[in-house]
C-alpha cells in the first residue's frame, strides 16, 4: 500500500440531501448516507471489501482511516 494511512473527503449534498464520500486512496469507494454517523460505518465496510477485492495490503494490523467532512452553514446577520 503506497499509503499509511487512507484519506475519505465527505462532502454535502444539499440536492440529494446526504453526504457523499469519496477516496483518491482506495479505488472504486463511492459511498452515501443521510447521516455523518451512518456514512462513517458504510465507509469503513466498503473500504475493507475494497482493499480485499482491489488486492491492495498493508505491513499495518489496522489502517487508520481519516474521514474529513466539510460542510458550508449560514446564520443570520443580526445587523442586516
């Protein structure tokens, strides 16, 4: 595995209302959930099966996964 570790981007989207995950780390994950919480455990099972079915190993017990969320809000302007 030419990584130590797997980067996840999950992104917003407002359209489908849920959030969309994906990795240049781990080839074919494309994953969605309603929820930060569901789509971090459908991440972790897709990115295991894929790293058996793609073939890709680790000298690593366990792989650390970074799952970063970003997601824009907006409040009021109370002085507008």
């Amino acid at each position: 595995m030419k990584h130590v570790s797997i980067l996840v981007r999950a992104d917003w989207d407002a359209e489908a209302a849920v959030w969309v995950a994906s990795s240049a780390d781990v080839e074919g994950l494309a994953v969605e959930a309603e929820t930060l919480e569901v789509l971090n455990s459908k991440v972790l099972s897709a990115i295991a099966d894929l790293l058996e079915l793609n073939g890709i190993s680790s000298d690593l017990a366990e792989i650390p996964v970074h799952i970063m969320a970003e997601q824009l809000a907006r409040v009021p302007n109370p002085h507008f």
